[in-house]
C-alpha cells in the first residue's frame, strides 16, 4: 500500500469519526443528523479508496505494456 492510498483510506476515517464526534457531543437531532451523515460519507470514501486499492493489481497488469516503446506511444496525448 502507498502513502497516497493509506492517506486517502484515513481521510474517510478521520471524516466518519469526526461525524461521530459532532453526533454524541451535541445531542439534538439536527447534529445527530450532521453527524450521521458525515459517518455516511466518511464511510463511502473510506471504501471507495479501499476497493481501488485491493483491485489496483488487476487495473495496472490490465494497462501493463511490457514494450516501453509501445508504452511510451500508447501514453502520448
């Protein structure tokens, strides 16, 4: 795992557990609700990030060129 794909799974869990925080610490509904839906979405990018990370195997060897000419070609824009 690299230091991107480790910071962008923290990222989702600093955001939920902020949303915890916001949903215990104020306790009315309004937060409550602020505070679940940052654990929502502290969630969803938390997982996004780690589907991307366990699938990044197949998605490299999938566009892996072995040629680096063809590589370098296929890349050019």
């Amino acid at each position: 795992m690299t230091k991107s794909e480790f910071l962008k799974q923290y990222k989702g869990m600093l955001v939920g557990a902020i949303g915890v925080f916001i949903g215990f610490t104020f306790r009315n509904p309004v937060m409550f609700g602020v505070g679940f839906f940052l654990v929502c979405v502290g969630y969803i990018l938390h997982m996004r990030a780690y589907i991307r990370y366990i699938y990044s195997d197949k998605i490299r060897a999938k566009n892996y060129e072995p040629d680096p000419i063809k590589r370098m070609l296929r890349n050019r824009k």
